[in-house]
C-alpha cells in the first residue's frame, strides 16, 4: 500500500522516478502527511518553489518533503499532522 501509482489509476513502473514520486514514496514510508488544514498558521514560513502547482498532485508531498518542521497529529490513528512551527 506504500506506493499506488497516479491518480488516474496508472503505474509506471519502466519510467525514471521523479522527485515528487520520491517525496510520496518516503513520504508514505515515514509516515508524514500534511494538507491545507494542518499548514493553518504557518503558511508564511513554508517554503515555495517557483515550479510548484498548488494544484499538482504532488504539492503536499513536496511541501511536507522540503519543509523541516514541528507537527502533532490531528488523529493518534492517522499520518495527517497539524504543523507547529517550521524551521527556518
């Protein structure tokens, strides 16, 4: 279950990795997730990439990814966290 393919149902596995396929394939495996809600109060110390869709995919993976941070979890029994503090 670590690593599902794209979201159109599709696994390309003959295909040179990206980085945002390895930022959600470790992201599965350390298991840190983050989304809008758990980035509230923080969204100006995140760090952006001029490349980076907010709309891709992707982009939360690469922000948990490229992010050192302080986080709790919203549910003991799930990944998603609510970020504390992000390191500068």
């Amino acid at each position: 279950g670590r690593i599902s393919g794209y979201p159109d149902g599709t696994f390309r596995p003959n295909q040179k990795i990206t980085r945002a396929e390895a930022a959600k394939i470790l992201n599965s495996v350390f298991e840190r997730a983050v989304y809008e809600a758990g980035l509230d109060g923080v969204h100006a110390d995140v760090k952006h990439f001029a490349d980076l869709d907010k709309g891709a995919w992707y982009y939360y993976d690469m922000v948990e990814a490229t992010n050192s941070h302080h986080f709790v979890r919203q549910d003991a029994q799930k990944v998603d966290e609510n970020w504390k503090r992000v390191d500068k």
